[in-house]
C-alpha cells in the first residue's frame, strides 16, 4: 500500500486535479488502507480465539519427496542451520536443488506448519529476499496453467531479481488445507476462516527460484515446467 505524502508540493499537485479524480484516489487510498486494518486485526484475533488442538493430518515427510521427477534429479539436499530454523519455526522443510538434462538448476523451497497460531506463520519472500541483499527488479503475480490446481490455474508471485551482477527469478505460493494463493491478504483471511470453521491453521510456503540470466522469459518457462512436474506430489505432503 502507498503511502500518503503531506509534503507542500504533492499537495498542489493534487489540488490541480479534477475533483471527481482526486475524490476517487483518496477513495481507493482509504479501501486499501481498511483492507490492511482488516487482515492485521483477523491476524491478531487469529491467536486469541480458543480453540480444540488441530488434529495431526496424515502426510509423508518433505524428506521423502522424490529426489527425481520427470527430466529432473536431485543434485543437493541443503539443511538450515539451527539459528535460522529457530526464526523460521517450521515443522518440516526441504531445500533442494535440482537439475535436468540440459545441465539446467533449479533449488525448491517448501516450509511447512502444522498449525499458524502463537505468531507460527510463514515468513513472506517479500520481505525476506530484500532482507538477504536481494533487490527487487520486477514482481507481479501470474497465473499457471498446472492440472491438479485451483481449476488447472496456480496463482503464484514472479520476482525478478537482482544482487550484485546476480540476478534470479523467484516464483513462490502458498499451500494448504485445499487452497493455493499468491495475494498475501487473502492467505491471511482465508487462515483465519480455516481456524474458526475447520480448526486447521495449517500450510505450506512453496518457492522455486534460479538463475535469471541471460534470458528472464527462457528462465520463467523453465520454471513452470519444473512445477508443473512435481505439482501432482505435493498433496502426499501437503494435507488438502
């Protein structure tokens, strides 16, 4: 969400506007900022209501992904250091990277939480990939075509990005209790419709990231490609 400046000279720019312009811009500044309101106040609400202990769902372990799907193997398996598992607080992840015939890599991300409550949640790329030094060249959110999604369509965040002369493409979503969603508001508001009607707060933050260079687009079909492979595994370890 934008923020509103007071500053004397965006002031008289806006005064310039047609009236009919400006009361729609404060208008729309306003919803946005209720939505924000909105979500922190469900968030927050999200760890005071009581609730019964979530039921342990059956599901295999990430350890047991498969380490070859389709054209692609698995070439390392990484582990987090203890420090940064104790910020992060999953209950099981992976972090792999793979690579196919083409000599092409690709590392895949999946943290998992069995349930999101007592400040538990996932922590958003968004702030966590500026965070690491990473800066921000290109974001938007697209939609895939992956059979076994949503109605064969994957909502996910694309980020181009950039650090040093590195630059990589991220593509990340969130998984869980039958739902896949990208915008980060309706994660938050769908986790709390979950906790009240189903008592289930759990889920998944999927990301999948490679080299950018020297063709973004070329490393975008690539991506896809990839997802679209282990897409049919993920509810063996990912409860719906």
């Amino acid at each position: 969400m934008g923020s509103v400046c007071f500053c004397p000279e965006c002031s008289r720019i806006e005064n310039d506007l047609p009236f009919t312009q400006r009361r729609g811009e404060k208008e729309l500044r306003m919803y946005r900022f209720m939505i924000v309101i909105f979500v922190l106040i469900l968030a927050v609400a999200l760890n005071y209501i009581p609730s019964s202990q979530e039921a342990a769902l059956p599901r295999r372990s990430l350890e047991n992904f498969p380490s070859r799907i389709g054209d692609w193997k698995l070439f390392e398996e990484q582990r987090i250091d203890d420090a940064s598992l104790a910020v992060l607080q999953v209950d099981d992840y992976l972090v792999r990277s793979y690579t196919n015939s083409k000599g092409e890599f690709l590392t895949l991300y999946i943290g998992y939480f069995k349930t999101q409550k007592e400040g538990k949640t996932n922590h958003s790329p968004r702030q966590c990939l500026p965070g690491a030094g990473w800066f921000p060249l290109e974001t938007s959110s697209i939609m895939l075509d992956v059979p076994g999604s949503n109605s064969g369509q994957l909502p996910v965040n694309r980020y181009l990005m950039e650090k040093g002369n590195e630059k990589e493409l991220f593509l990340f979503w969130y998984q869980g209790r039958g739902r896949q969603l990208a915008n980060e508001y309706s994660v938050k508001v769908y986790l709390m419709w979950d906790s009240i009607k189903r008592n289930r707060t759990d889920g998944a933050l999927i990301r999948i990231s490679g080299r950018a260079l020297p063709n973004p687009d070329a490393a975008l079909k690539t991506q896809i490609e990839f997802i679209r492979c282990f897409y049919p595994f993920l509810s063996k370890f990912i409860p719906e």
